[in-house]
C-alpha cells in the first residue's frame, strides 16, 4: 500500500495530451479518464494516465479543447503533459506532423491511442480494429508462429486427455444427479460457428430444463429460470463446459480461443458489429481471454467488450498467454464464480 501510495499515485500519473477527437478518441478518453479516476480511490487500479484535453475544437465532458498544433510544444510545457497520444483516425496536417517531429526530439514520448489503450486495458477497441488491416493480414507464417500453433495443438491433445478423465469421473455423479432434480439427456448439443465460420457442435452437460428453447434462440441471463439446480451449480464451476474437450480432441476447438458463438448471434452482432467475423480467424476454446477478464453478458454491448477482449487475444496470442489464461480459470471454476 506504501509503494501504491507514494509511488503509483498521483506522483507518477501522466498528463496525456490527445492529437485527434471524434467519436473514436472520445470514448478512449473518457474510459481512460475514469480508470484513472477508479485508480485515485484504488491505487491498485486503474491506468496511471489522465486525459488532460485535445487538440481540437470539440471538447470532451468537462475537458476544455486545448491550443492549435503550431503551439504545441509552448502547449506542452505551459500544461505539464507527459506525452503525446494520437488518434488513429485523426487527419494530420503537415503543421501538426511537424510538430510531433519536435515533440521526437525532445524526447517528449508521442504513441498511438488505439494501441495505448490496448496495452493499459488489455482490449483492442473495435472501431480501432475495423480500420486497420493488421488483424486481416494476421501474423507472418514464419517459423515462430508455426511452432506456436503446433505446440498450442499438442498441449490442447495434452489437457483435453487429462480431462477425458475428470470427464468419466463426472459422468455418473451428474447422470444421477440429473435423474433425481431433472430427468432428461445427460448431453446437450448445440450448434456453434467455429473458425473460418464453420458450423460445429458443441457438446455440453445439460444445465436446462428439456425443451428450454422451442421457438427460437434467447440470451441466456442471469437467474435464468430454465437453468436446473444442479445445472446453476455447475455453470458456477463451468462443469458443463468439461465434455467440450471432446471438441477438443476433434480439432473443432481449443482449450483457449474466442468463445464459440451460436449462428444466430453472430448473425446478429455482425449486423452491428462487422469485425466481429476476426474471431473466426483461431479455433474457438473452452476458456479465453474474455471470460477472465468480462462478467457473463446477455446482450449486444456486452458482447462488443467481449469482442475487444477477443481481438486483444487474436492479435498477441503466444503459448504464455495461453498458459497464463488456464492458470487464471482455475479460481473461476474451484470459486464457483461462473454463470
């Protein structure tokens, strides 16, 4: 708490000055800015940097919009700023390139909003990724990337038949489980769009009442009345989520990756959100990125910071932080944390 105290907060916060506004660097602002805000009561969280205005004439909530691009550095020295960020989707003006050359210079640091705010909040933020081609093109398939993916597969084969198992461990104590609180299937399949958008089912324990869905699909929510008592219990463990290794072993999907998505719901996110198709691009898996990160969300703006997580995924994916994303399940499902 002293180190927090003395060190973190507020001596080390950095003033941050915006190049760019629109909707884009609004709302990276605004969510910076009040993570620095949850950080001044939590010193433990929260990002170090607080917005402190733009170079425009459009201001943002409270924060008056600053001087024009050819006092910037004048700008600089009289607001205390740190450092420079810049808006992806700002049009620079030869004035203003010059004068982030200057800001080069005098080794006052000038990076890129988007890519800040990933690093700080571990999210790639959508309208970002629907400008850049970075997650079309994907990474180069050299030899390192090669390797990744082969050993990612080996150690899904590795986990998923440790997991076989546990699997028939379960087996009977949730056949009989459910035969005494809800007799029905013991498996449920439903059908999931998988990478490159093929369609795949899943196979999960069955959580709901037979027939929970006769017309057409639902989000499921929280306190979802078809959800049977053994079945609340063991979305809290993600129980139900075990025989997905069967997947697994299959090739359909892999222990971490993008949660596997029902076609209906892709069809409507992508309506909204057209980037969301990016996460087709790596098997789905069983945990990911997302699901340590993001409470259960039962809606279409639940599903857009979802989506950020995911894309953060896709575009830094290596064997550590697959490793590190296992790790951290585990207190989720011995917790009872889940949904």
């Amino acid at each position: 708490m002293l180190y927090a105290r003395l060190l973190v907060q507020p001596t080390f916060e950095q003033r941050v000055l915006v190049v760019g506004n629109g909707p884009i660097a609004q709302r990276l602002a605004r969510e910076l800015n009040a993570a620095a805000r949850a950080e001044r009561a939590n010193p433990f969280r929260g990002t170090g940097y607080h917005i402190a205005g733009f170079i425009d004439d459009l201001p943002v909530d409270d924060e008056p919009a600053l001087d024009p691009a050819h006092s910037l550095i004048r700008l600089i020295r009289r607001k205390h700023i740190d450092a420079v960020l810049v808006s992806e989707a700002a049009t620079l003006s030869p004035a203003v390139h010059e004068a982030l050359l200057d800001c080069r210079e005098l080794n006052i640091p000038v990076n890129l909003l988007a890519e800040t705010y990933a690093r700080l909040t571990n999210r790639l933020p959508v309208e970002y990724a629907s400008r850049t081609l970075r997650l079309i093109t994907g990474k180069e398939a050299d030899l390192n990337t090669r390797l990744y993916f082969a050993l990612k597969r080996a150690l899904d084969v590795l986990v998923a038949s440790v997991g076989l198992v546990v699997l028939a461990l379960l087996v009977p104590l949730v056949a009989l489980g459910n035969a005494l609180t809800s007799p029905g299937p013991l498996f449920y399949r439903q059908q999931r769009v998988g990478r490159a958008g093929q369609p795949f089912a899943v196979v999960k324990f069955r959580t709901m009442k037979p027939n929970a869905e006769t017309d057409c699909a639902v989000w499921a929510c929280e306190d979802d009345n078809r959800v049977t008592p053994l079945g609340k219990w063991m979305r809290r463990a993600h129980i139900d989520e075990i025989p997905q290794i069967i997947n697994v072993l299959r090739g359909e999907m892999s222990m971490v990756g993008p949660r596997p998505e029902r076609p209906q719901f892709v069809g409507e996110i992508s309506r909204t959100l057209p980037i969301y198709r990016a996460r087709h691009a790596v098997r789905p898996g069983i945990t990911g990125w997302a699901q340590i990160h993001y409470p259960y969300g039962d809606s279409v703006e639940d599903a857009r910071i979802k989506l950020e997580y995911d894309l953060y995924y896709i575009q830094n994916a290596n064997l550590a932080l697959d490793v590190l994303i296992m790790l951290q399940t585990l207190p989720t499902m011995l917790l009872f944390k889940g949904q």
